[in-house]
C-alpha cells in the first residue's frame, strides 16, 4: 500500500519509492501537515510542531483557555481564510450571508485503487497508481471540501487537487481555489522560477526566500510567456547532483498563480493554482468546482534527479497517443522561408528539396486561408483559398505524399479578425467588453471558448479541412493575450467564471480534437512558448518551444525547459542565418546541435541553401534519426549552465543502460590565448570504455566522468561540438 492511515495516531503517510508526505487529524477535525519529503515509515511527526501561546495568534472557539492551539502558526494542508490563519489561504468563498469565511473540518476519507480522473480538465494517468480523497465540512455553513491525492510509487509522484462542493442551502460564490497548499516547518529555502517574455521564455532564475510572500502568475489567459506554472523549492546548498528539492507543477493552461511565503516563525508555505485575479464561480446549492491537478515531485539527490523524475513521470503518465512512442518525422515548416508571400508551386519546390535532404514532411503554416496574405485578416474563415495555392488542400497534399513527404497544417482556432467573414457573421463570438474598446493583439480578437456553440462552430469548420485532405500534423497557435475578459452569453454575476470556462472549452475541443484524429501529430504553440504547460502536453505531445530561433538564446530557454518537461516535447528547429529575430550569425551545425535537443526540424528555404548546406543537412538528419531513441527517452544532463561562468554551454543524452552518450556542447565565448575548457561527462559506467565514433580514441567512464572532456580551440564564434560515445563490449574472461 502507498496510501496508510493509521486509526490510532490519525496520521494519513504517502509513500512513494524515495519520498513521503504525512499529515494528521488532529483536536475537533483540524487536518494539519506534517511533512513532505524522505520516504519514512510508519510515524507521528506531530511532536515537531512547537506549542506554545504566541502573542496575536488566535485560538479556535472550541479550545477555550489553551492558548497553545492556533491555525495561526500550525502547518495547515489546505489553509481556509477568515478563521484565524493570517497566512496565504488556498481558498475563500463568498456566504449567502455575505461573509467570507470558511472552516473547513475533517468529515470522513477514502483509499481507492487507481489514479482518480478530473472531468472536463488533463490529470495524471495510469492504473498503477492509488487514491486518497479526503472529505472536510464547514460545521456552520455545510460547505464541503474534497482533498484528492494521487500516489505513482514506482514514479515517485505525488498529485493534488481539490473540489469545493456547495452543501449549503444558498448560492454562494468561489473566490479563490488552489489547487495546493503546501507547508514546511522551515524557511533556510531557495525559490526556482522560470519567467521570460515572447521570445525569450523560460529562464532560470533562483533566489533565496525571505519574509513575506513572493509570487508568480498569468491573468492573460493562458500560462504565458511571462511565467510558468512550474516552480522549485530547494535547499542552499542544492546543485545539479545533490540536495533536496520538490518540484510542484500545475496540469494546467490557463491564468495561474503561485506563492511562497515566509512567515512570523520561520515557516513556508506554497500555494498554486487558478489565478484569483478576474474570478469569481458561483455555486448552486450541490453543485461543485473542481480544481486542476498538481504534481509534485521530491527528490534529496539534486535537480538533475528532480528532472529526470519529471521527464519520466510526464512521459508516462502525461503524454498520451500514437506519437508518445512512435518517432517522430523531421520536418521543414515553411513560415521563415515564405511568411505570406507563397504559392502552391513555391511549396512544392520546398517539398522536392527536402525530399532530396532526407526530411519527412512539409509543414504549410499561416496564410493559406480565408483572405489571409498578412496577419490583419482572415483568422475564424477556416476556408481554403484555392487561388492562392493553385487548387484544393487536398490536390497540395496528394502532390506532396506523391512525393514521399507527409504534410501538415497551422491553425489558430481561437482567434478572430475583424476583417472576416466570421466577424461579420458573429461579431458577439469574439471577447470584448460591450460599449468599450476592444484592446487589440496582433491585430485580432480571442473568441469566446467559454461559449459551447463558438467552440462548436469553429470545431465544426477547422474538422471539415482536416477531413477534406490527408493531413498528419496540426500546429494549434494561440498569438495573443486574453484582455477585456467578458461574455454576452453570461450574467453580470458569472463574468468572474468566463477565464476558467474558456480554458474548459479549450479543453473539450482538443479531446474531441486527439479522439476524432488519433494520427495527427499535434503540436501545440502560444506564439512559441507562451502556453507550455502540462495541460497542453496531455493533448499535443510536442509544443513550439520559442519563436525565437536563435541557437544561442535557445541554450538558455531550453535549459530552462529542461527542468520540467521531457526533451520530446521540445520544439525546435534550424533556421537561417543571420536569425531572423536577432540577426546573430551562427554556424549551420550549430543551429542542428542545438535543435537536436528537441523534436527537429528546419524552419528556412531549403532552395536557398548552397550545396554545402544541403550535404549539411543530409547529415543532420541521418544523425538525429540515428539517435532518435537516445535523445527522447534517455536521461538529460544539463553540465554546465548558459548562465554560469563556462564558456561553453554542454548538455548530454545517455541511455537507460549507461552504454550511449551523445555531448552536445556550444562555445559561447572567444578568448584570445584561451585556457582549455573541460567538461565532465554524467551517467556513465565508471567501469566501462567508451569508444568515440569516428575514431579509434577509447575512454573509460570514470575519466570522461571525472576527468571531463577537453573541448578543441575554437575556429569560430559560436562553434559547438557533438560526440557520440558507446561502451565497448567486454571480453569474457
């Protein structure tokens, strides 16, 4: 069992392989936590909790004179406000009366087998894994409150989620709902995030804890670029290979918000979930609202474990469909080759190239609909323009498969233009604020997901293309913020729930999406990074990481991917020199080093390259394909950090076994007279001798791993450096 409750200490232990979480009923049903982190066995770790009568911490009513009880300084596992924790609270409703207070007391729990489900939202997966739902009841209202717990053992997970159920006899009102709180009885506690901007997601940035509360976010609609729903605590002293560190992820799409806050005593607490900001859910008298899920990992060997826990537990049990586990084609979208300006002829010169270049498919990305030559129009006509490609979808991809290539399409579903048919037709299905401005993105509007018949019709619209040619890929784009968040099709006391309900709609068109067509690859994309998320990753196994293109930015961004999320849902890709967001010059085999450490491809005119480049790219992608296996499913070691003091940017790939080794590295400063770099290798099998291919060089693990590998001088800026190394076989003796 991974789930105990022992009936005489009333202590709940979760237990996964190498970690623990505890917590404890304790006087009149108050749930408090205990701890999180080394597996333990069966305990009580309540006498940590220091009691005494704190100055201005108040007492439960029922406690009387003891003034030694306090919600004001005892870790809480799910923190209510307006009772006496002064804290950062994970829920506040609003009563029938007005107040907003809520006290949620222990009422009854449950172990089930089997990891539970959330209707309408992405969660975990898997039969393996075991259920705990613990039910809390406000005494005075009968509000109710079910605390879920997922356990994957094996996998060392642990998942959270809550579900706040109306059990009173009036309407009342969700203003806040997280899906986690999480206390420690510490505050000595770095604090990981990954924030950024479009074009430049997902930098690392760590930084000490200190009092009062510090916090991330999105109210934009979706995770955005600006932040992701992900984030680490972790000890000083914790690096790559030692240290303890718990990783906590929000499966989910939308506007979020997370909180550490260091309080009075020196403890911390974290909180995540929906952001508060622009919602408000009302509940009927037995209806309920159902939190996203959190998934939090805990590891004390460092963040290399911590993430090679994530990649695997995202990989199994995230990440869904045919192309979890078949490989993925290389291919060539057309948007930095063409941008607009293309024909049907122009794509079809593209596609014979890279068919000569050893490529799988040609991906035709914005402007092939509609009225659609620029980005100011068309978006919501969902309609094929014919002239534009010289015939139907279907006669571009016949040529196109005739070819051997398969082919793929860009949709941005959830957007309008108001130079549109769609517009014209349905001016209410776009989310604008009656009788004020709209405030424009890139020259268009979000449609209204929380609205079933707008989900319906441009459902309804982007299955009839798919259904009209044989297409294998889908690039799903989202190019612009949320703002003036409103919906005709809701009262003026139900605006607070049109975020939440269009991250819903969203939802249910991409299950409908994966189930109708369970061989289209999809890609997801947010203008790049700007919605990558576990929520996106249980329909898209691959998501657009950046736009920005550029290889030497992408070392940072995609090292900060890399702490979260598995190498197979990157998206990235070789682009043309100078770079076409910061115009950096880069050497071809560079932009492949880097691209490799993701789902490959070429995002250039394959008909501009000269002939050395072409040779370049037959190589490439003979040499990713040849390593496929090795970079999405073996273990990811980031070496040395783009931010750090090396002059070299070096991430390596190794096989479950120990026996392959694929080291990428990028030289990201020129010395005169230069020192030597070094770069020690990870994961390999001290014992064994790895040849370098190419070569007749052979070296044992413990001296590429503790020795390190001596990079050459290099002959230009930016060069980077790829060896594969494999274990030798050992005679018998």
């Amino acid at each position: 069992m991974a789930i105990l409750f022992n009936q005489n200490t009333k202590v709940f232990t979760l237990q996964t392989k190498n970690s623990a979480y505890q917590m404890k009923m304790i006087d009149y049903g108050v749930l408090i936590h205990l701890y999180y982190g080394k597996r333990l066995e069966d305990c009580d770790l309540s006498y940590l909790i220091q009691r005494s009568d704190r100055g201005f911490c108040g007492n439960p009513y029922e406690m009387q004179h003891d003034r030694t009880f306090s919600l004001d300084y005892f870790p809480q596992e799910y923190s209510c406000f307006g009772i006496g924790d002064y804290r950062s609270d994970a829920v506040r409703v609003i009563n029938g009366d007005g107040s907003n207070a809520v006290d949620y007391r222990f009422s009854s729990y449950r172990i089930e087998p089997g990891k539970y489900r959330l209707e309408g939202m992405p969660s975990m997966y898997g039969e393996e894994g075991e259920t705990l739902v613990i039910t809390m009841k406000d005494q005075s209202t009968g509000m109710e409150l079910e605390l879920y717990y997922g356990v994957f053992e094996q996998d060392d997970v642990i998942t959270r989620a809550a579900r706040i159920v109306n059990g009173t006899g009036d309407k009342v009102y969700v203003d806040r709902a997280m899906s986690l709180c999480l206390d420690f009885m510490r505050a000595d506690l770095d604090w990981i995030h990954f924030y950024g901007k479009h074009a430049m997601e997902r930098e690392f940035e760590r930084s000490p804890l200190q009092h009062g509360r510090q916090a991330i976010g999105s109210v934009r609609g979706a995770s955005s670029h600006q932040h992701n729903p992900f984030v680490i605590l972790c000890g000083k002293e914790t690096g790559e290979d030692w240290g303890e560190c718990w990783g906590i992820s929000l499966v989910y799409s939308g506007g979020f918000y997370a909180e550490a806050e260091v309080d009075q005593f020196n403890q911390t607490r974290l909180i995540m979930g929906i952001s508060p900001d622009n919602f408000l859910w009302q509940l009927e008298p037995g209806e309920a609202f159902q939190t996203p899920e959190c998934l939090m990992i805990y590891t004390d060997k460092g963040l290399t474990q911590l993430s090679h826990q994530y990649h695997r537990a995202v990989f199994n049990h995230i990440i869904r469909g045919k192309w979890k586990e078949e490989p993925r084609p290389v291919l060539i979208n057309n948007w930095e080759a063409t941008y607009f300006q293309f024909t049907g002829d122009k794509l079809l010169s593209i596609a014979r190239e890279a068919k000569e270049l050893g490529i799988d498919m040609l991906v035709l990305d914005d402007g092939w609909f509609g009225k659609r030559n620029s980005d100011n129009s068309g978006l919501g006509d969902w309609q094929v323009n014919e002239k534009k490609l010289g015939g139907s979808l279907r006669e571009l991809a016949e040529k196109i498969n005739g070819m051997g290539l398969k082919f793929g399409l860009w949709f941005e579903p959830e957007m309008i233009s108001e130079d549109s048919i769609l517009y014209a037709k349905h001016p209410d299905w776009a989310i604008r604020i009656p009788g004020r401005p709209a405030n424009i993105g890139r020259s268009q509007l979000v449609l209204d997901f929380s609205r079933e018949e707008v989900v319906d019709g441009i459902q309804e619209m982007v299955f009839s293309v798919l259904d009209e040619a044989n297409i294998e890929y889908v690039k799903w784009d989202f190019n612009r913020s949320i703002t003036n968040l409103y919906s005709s099709a809701l009262p003026p006391e139900r605006q607070g729930e049109v975020a939440h309900r269009y991250v819903l709609g969203l939802y249910r068109f991409l299950e409908n999406f994966v189930n109708r067509y369970p061989n289209i690859l999809l890609e997801g994309c947010s203008g790049g990074g700007g919605r990558f998320d576990l929520g996106m990753l249980y329909y898209s196994p691959q998501i657009w990481c950046s736009d920005d293109t550029d290889a030497v930015e992408r070392l940072k961004i995609q090292y900060g991917t890399s702490f979260g999320y598995p190498i197979s849902a990157v998206g990235s890709h070789v682009s043309a020199c100078p770079n076409h967001q910061t115009f950096r010059k880069t050497p071809f085999e560079t932009r492949a080093t880097v691209a490799m450490a993701g789902s490959f491809g070429y995002e250039l005119d394959l008909n501009a390259l000269t002939p050395e480049e072409k040779e370049a790219v037959k190589r490439q992608v003979k040499e990713y394909k040849a390593h496929y296996q090795l970079i999405q499913r073996g273990d990811y070691y980031r070496l040395t950090s783009p931010y750090g003091k090396c002059r070299a940017a070096a991430w390596s790939f190794v096989s479950p076994d120990r026996r392959e080794c694929l080291f990428c590295a990028v030289i990201t400063q020129l010395q005169a007279n230069p020192d030597g770099v070094i770069v020690k290798l990870k994961g390999l099998n001290p014992q064994g001798r790895y040849r370098l291919e190419g070569t007749e060089e052979i070296y044992s693990g413990s001296a590429l791993m503790y020795g390190g590998v001596l990079l050459p001088i290099p002959r230009e800026e930016y060069e980077s450096y790829r060896y594969y190394f494999k274990e030798e076989e050992q005679p018998e003796a």
